[in-house]
C-alpha cells in the first residue's frame, strides 16, 4: 500500500479529518497521530491553527493543515516547530523543546522511507542534521573550554600559593632548605600546567570559532535547500524569523522583535554572529541602539564585540571614535572614556587583551591606555599580569636575552 493516503470522504472525523484507523501503518501513521494529538491537547481549530502560524512567519492555508493532519503532506522540520509554538502553552522550555525534537525524529523517519520518491526532502533533513551535530560539538566545545579556563585559574592559585611560600622560606632561610627545593619543585610543575592549559585554551577557542564557522555555513546550505523545495513546489518557503540578517536596520528590528518575545538567548547569539561575520558594521548597529534608546542591547553588544572580535579588530573600532564618552567641563567637552574600552576590560579573553594593549603602546596610544587602566581596574590583576610573565619566560627561552616589552596596564 502506497504511503500516500486515500483522499476519499469516507472515514471523516472533526473538522473533516480522516479517522486515524484509515491511515496505512508506518512512519506517517506515527506522525499524523503525534500532530493530531498536539493540535487535540491544544483545544484549536484548523482555522486557529492557521491563524497562530501566521504569527510564527509561518504562511499555511487550512486547506494544507488539514493534509499534514491528514497524512496526504509531511510538513518541514520548521513547520514542525512552529506547530509545536503554536500548539504547546509553555513552548520555551526544555521539555517543550526535547518535544520538538522527537517530533522532528518522526518526521525524518518518514523521510527517511521514502527517500527515493523525496530526494529534496532527504537533503533538507540530511543538511539539518548536519548542522544540529556541529551546533551540539560546539556547545560541547564551549564547554570544555571553560572547564579547562576553571582548571586554569586553579593551577595558577596553586602556583601563587608555592611562590608565596617560597618567598616566605626564602627570606628565612637557615634550615628550611629541603622545604625551599619541594615548594620549587611543585611552583616548577604549576608553571609548567599553566603553560599547557593555556595553549590547551587557545586551541579551544579556535576549535569553537572552526565550530561557529561550520554552523554557518550549514545554515547557509538550509537556506539553499529551502528555496530549491520552494522552488519545485512552486510556493514561498516557509521560513522561521532569520537570525542572519543582510543589513544593520534588519539586524535592529530582528533583535527588537525577538526581544519583545522573550526569546534572549536567539537575540544574543544573532549579535554574537553579526560580530563575527561584520566586524565592521559595529559602529553603525550601537548607533542605531543609541538613536531608538535601546541602551541595553548597546551595552550586549559591545560585550559580545569584546568577547569574539580579535585585539587588533577591537583598536581599529575605538580608533572610529564613535565609542567616546564625553562630558561638559567649564563649557568646553571633553573626553572622559571609551564604552567599547570599557567592555574590553571587562570581558576581553586575556589574549586579546593583550593584543589589543600591545596595538596602544605600538602606536603610542596613551589616552586609549589610560582608558584601558580604567577599565580593566576590576579585573583580577593576577591573572593579566601572571599571562604576561608567562608570555616573557617563552619568548626569553625562545630568545636568550631578548628585552622584555612592558605590558603594564594598571596605573
């Protein structure tokens, strides 16, 4: 029996659907009876559910609702989520979203049966699933790295302490000579930890660029995928709000859209793309937060430019002079800092930070300097300074007798 089903009027139910006993056993089957009991639990109308999806950017007419009910069309993965959204009271949170998951498993598995007669629908779900398993080896990624950050800071408490006491012993001297040689030893052992867990965080954090970088361009391959299915049926592809705007204005009205939706996180992660894929367009999106008094967005955005941008980058932006902040002394306005200093101070990895000083001081920078002591005043000064002496003690065992730059941020 064909996976197809029957459209004869026999075997009607509510809203003119088709019994399910009259579905052919198989994956659709499995799927029709997950969708009508979402769309059941949910108390709505076809004409409800039309209407809800019209307020997902999803354009459906109750005529092809009545089909995915029906079982004569599969939806797309997208469609699945927005009947889930449509459908579920609470569609926000983990439960509901491991839901649309298993739903989108049903959905593969009919795909997946009729691979042949739906080569277009293999590729939308294939790329997908593509793109799902990088975004989790991502995730995953991210995480390591911030364990081996924790590991990090660990280490270097560790090695603080042993200098410490060392020094301690050291001004003591007398008999504490074996006491001197352990605490040297197990300094030796935590610099040397530092140095490795340091280089393990530097290839992390290209790991999780690689990762970021994968997921777009499988994004990319969605779209593509997406408009040839549009395009073989002959209908506008259903498409969910994109998190990958083309200009600075689609990228404002997105953010403040999702926003107003409680959706944080998708508005986060669309800046954080925007500021890896357009660096250059920073400038422009904080004045469009400026001028419509989103302030906050302003402030995220310019953390999430301090996180991901490189140092080099993050000096050519406050180079723009747009970031200044100013203020009227006896008439006359002068400048009293720099917001984009400001959340590099604050959430710069230490790396780039570093780049970012060694960018002033080759340049001869001092008010960026000086903004920059500022800002990185909360900053644990163990940490910076710890990243530098270990910079030096490489460079001097690469290069005996090299001078040391000074890398002194604090006043």
């Amino acid at each position: 029996m064909s996976p197809e089903l029957g459209s004869g009027r026999t075997g009607r139910g509510p809203d003119r659907l088709a019994l399910l006993d009259n579905v052919p056993e198989g994956p659709r089957k499995v799927l029709v009876a997950r969708l009508r009991t979402l769309r059941e639990a949910s108390g709505l109308t076809l004409e409800q559910l039309r209407q809800g999806f019209a307020e997902q950017g999803v354009v459906l007419s109750v005529s092809r609702l009545s089909k995915f009910l029906n079982g004569h069309e599969i939806p797309s993965r997208a469609q699945i989520a927005a009947f889930h959204q449509v459908c579920d009271a609470e569609p926000e949170t983990a439960r509901a979203q491991e839901a649309v998951r298993t739903t989108q498993k049903m959905l593969y598995a009919v795909v997946d049966a009729e691979r042949e007669r739906k080569p277009l629908r293999a590729r939308e779900f294939d790329v997908e699933e593509a793109r799902e398993q990088q975004e989790l080896l991502r995730v995953e990624a991210a995480a390591e790295l911030g364990t081996l950050r924790e590991e990090l800071e660990h280490e270097r408490d560790l090695r603080r302490k042993a200098e410490e006491a060392l020094q301690r012993l050291a001004e003591q001297a007398g008999d504490h000579a074996r006491e001197i040689g352990e605490l040297t030893r197990e300094r030796d052992a935590a610099r040397g930890r530092v140095a490795e867990l340091e280089d393990a965080i530097a290839q992390g954090e290209a790991v999780v660029r690689l990762r970021r970088s994968e997921v777009r361009h499988l994004d990319e391959m969605v779209a593509e995928t997406a408009r040839e299915i549009a395009r073989y049926e002959g209908t506008a592809a259903p498409t969910a709000p994109s998190t990958a705007p083309r200009s600075v204005t689609d990228l404002f009205a997105l953010v403040e859209k999702l926003r107003d939706e409680d959706r944080d996180a998708t508005a986060d992660n669309a800046v954080a793309t925007f500021c890896d894929e357009s660096p250059e367009g920073i400038p422009a999106l904080w004045e469009e937060f400026r001028e419509h008094g989103r302030k906050l967005d302003a402030e995220r955005l310019l953390a999430a430019a301090a996180r991901i941008c490189g140092g080099v980058q993050l000096y050519h932006l406050c180079r723009t002079g747009t970031f200044r902040r100013t203020a009227f002394i006896l008439d006359t306005e002068v400048v009293t800092g720099d917001h984009l200093i400001d959340s590099i101070g604050g959430e710069a990895p230490v790396g780039e930070l570093a780049r970012f000083g060694k960018a002033c001081h080759e340049r001869d920078d001092q008010e960026a300097l000086g903004f920059l002591a500022a800002a990185c005043q909360n900053r644990p000064e163990a940490a910076v300074r710890d990243y530098y002496r270990e910079r030096d003690l490489r460079m001097n065992a690469l290069s005996p007798g090299r001078p040391r730059p000074r890398w002194q941020f604090w006043r």
